[in-house]
C-alpha cells in the first residue's frame, strides 16, 4: 500500500497540492514511481484480495498473472531478470540442475573400468562417448546458471563442487586424449559420478546472490584456479586408488605363487613382476600432480592478494587459509619426497590420498563446522 499516495497523484485537482498536504493525507509518494504505475499494481492488488477472500480461484490467478507483468516495470534497469533469464530459470529447475547427470558418469565408469583391465579399444572409445555427452550435460547445467544469475557460479558449496568437477574432468578429458592411458578416463567419470551426486542428494542448489564484497575480477580467479586444483586432486586420488590397488594386487599375486613369505619377492619368477603399466599409472599422476601444485599456489596468492587490498592483510590465519595451505604443503612434501624414497609410486600414492583427505576436510569441515571469515564459501 506505499504506492498509495502515487495514485493520489492521479487526480489533477490533487496533483496541485503542495506536497505536504498530499504527505499528510495519503503519505509520501515512493520516488521514480508514476501515479499510472501505482494505479497498474494497485488495481489487481485490490481485486486479488477480494478474490482471495472470496475463493475466486480464476481471479486470483488473472490478477497475479496482470501483476507478474506490471511489476518488473517498477524496478530499474537489470534488477529485475529478463524474460529470457526467467524462462531459463524455469528450465533449468525443470531438469533438475542438471545433476542427474551423475548416472552417465556412473555408467561411463563401469565402461571405462573394463577398458582399463582389457586395454580394448572399443570400451575405450564407448567410455570417451559418455564422458562427453556426460560433460556436455554438465557444461549445459554450468552455463545456464551463470547466464540466470550474470555471474560465474562459485559462490557456495553447490556451485564450487559442481564447477570445480567440470573443470577437472574437461582437463582430465584432454589429458586422456593426448596420451590415451585409460587411467584419465576413469577418473574423470569417478570424478563427475561423486560430485553430481553429491549436489544432486545433499547440497542445496537454490539460486543465491553474491555478497558485494565477492564482486572482484581477482578473487574470482582466485576461487576458480583453487576449485580447479581441488578437482584435479579428487582425480588424482582416483589414480592414486588404481594404482595402489595394481601394487597391494601384484603383491598379493606373488605371495601366492611363491607360496612361502621367506621365498623371496617372486621377480625372478616368470608372471610375477609387478605389473608393467603401474609405471605408467605413477607417471600419468605426476602429470596431474604438478598441475594441481601449481593451480593450488597460484590459487593462493591470488587469494592474499585480494585479502590485502580487501581486509587490509595478506594473510590473518583464518581456518580456511591455514588448511588451503596445509593442503599444499602436502603435495609440496610429496614431490619432494619422490626424490629420496626408492618405492616413488607407492610414496606418491599414499600422499595423494593425505592430500585428498586433506582438501576434503578443508572443504567441507572448514565450511560447515569452523567459524571463520569463509565460512560462506
């Protein structure tokens, strides 16, 4: 009813009196409002009340629907969504968030599981199908919310999960497609099944804004290198699982054949050997390693340095910032201790899954249950 004294305004005989009589009978006008606009949202206003209260269910919904369209009038230039935005909005929820597509990378992992054990050419080429039909999905899903809310969808924990895993499945996709190893293939369907199933059962999806202080060129690629280097470390650790499960396997193996614990390791018996493409799997996660380790320390800085001109220091050891460094520190003390063990695929391994613990607990205990100045990320 504030617009009330606008509609006053309609009549010419009021329209000549001083303001402060107008302000005394009726109240004071709302600033950039007409009195034909005020009279447009008043007039269904009314008449949806009296409809209301008179169960008119018709009415009530042709007056909502003359208020869905006189109201976007009233707000000024891009407060309001478009008429396209909202239609994307509607279709969007209408397909779920697009989450659903978990079950594609679900089914692709089996597919790309069974072109791993046989190294056959055909699941190879099914699982590489999937996995595109399944990132384009996702992309699609990724997209439309950005073009619904005008902004890159890393805001909260729905956003980041679902945008850092597109990321590192399209990275880990272009990986498999230079070096064909099967292995990138893999993690990026197991990568994209958790993820989008994670959004889809327990994340809250709705559409949020984004607090003012976030409106920034620099933390936004601050956000998107860290989320891209937490994705590439949920695909590593699915390559540090493949191959711990080919070593404790051949292991198993050779113990078996020898029979005897004290007969030796069995490498001088023929089919004993551990698998020759374990190599392959240790050099396959370095390559995403060294990517994460830099993503993540470039991440970082960009994060103090949008600190420092925002809260006036680089870094205040809040509970996010100490574990996103602990989570480098990791993977800092797993390149390094490469150089100096003699098992470097076994080592590197087991420090890829400290590191993914690692960034897990940063991400979602930091987030949830630690107060501190991210706990809105």
């Amino acid at each position: 009813m504030e617009l009330t004294p606008n509609a006053a305004l309609l009549s010419p005989a009021r329209r000549s009196l001083p303001p402060e009589q107008i302000a005394e009978h009726f109240g004071v006008p709302v600033s950039g409002i007409t009195p034909e606009q005020a009279v447009s949202v008043l007039g269904p206003w009314q008449r949806l009340r009296e409809a209301w209260q008179a169960g008119r269910v018709a009415d009530v919904q042709e007056n909502l629907d003359r208020l869905a369209a006189v109201l976007p009038g009233l707000a000024g230039e891009g407060v309001y969504p478009r008429d396209a935005q909202r239609g994307a909005e509607v279709r969007y929820y209408a397909w779920g968030k697009f989450t659903w597509g978990y079950w594609l990378y679900f089914l692709g992992s089996l597919v790309a599981v069974w072109g791993l054990l046989t190294r056959w050419r055909t699941p190879w080429i099914l699982a590489v199908m999937l996995l595109l039909v399944a990132v384009t999905l996702h992309g699609y899903g990724i997209g439309l919310r950005w073009y619904i809310l005008g902004r890159i969808p890393v805001a909260n924990m729905f956003e980041s999960v679902v945008g850092a895993a597109w990321v590192g499945i399209v990275l880990a996709l272009v990986l498999e497609l230079v070096y064909r190893v099967r292995v990138f293939l893999l993690a990026a369907h197991v990568t994209g099944f958790f993820a989008l199933l994670l959004a889809n059962q327990v994340l809250p999806g709705q559409l949020t804004s984004m607090l003012g202080i976030l409106d920034d060129i620099n933390l936004r690629l601050h956000t998107t290198l860290i989320i891209a280097a937490y994705a590439l470390i949920g695909v590593a650790g699915v390559i540090a699982i493949v191959y711990l499960v080919g070593h404790y396997g051949g292991v198993v193996r050779r113990l078996l054949v020898t029979g005897v614990a004290g007969a030796g390791d069995g490498d001088d018996i023929p089919g004993c050997r551990a698998p020759s493409w374990l190599g392959q799997m240790d050099w396959s996660h370095l390559i995403v390693l060294n990517m994460l380790f830099v993503m993540l320390f470039v991440g970082i800085i960009l994060g103090a340095v949008w600190a420092d001109y925002s809260w006036g220091r680089p870094w205040g050891w809040d509970p996010k910032e100490v574990f996103a460094l602990n989570t480098w520190l990791v993977y800092a003390i797993l390149l390094h201790v490469r150089h100096v063990v003699r098992s470097k695929g076994l080592w590197t391994a087991w420090l890829s899954l400290a590191g993914c613990a690692m960034m897990a607990f940063n991400w979602w205990v930091v987030n949830y249950f630690i107060v501190g100045l991210h706990s809105y990320a």
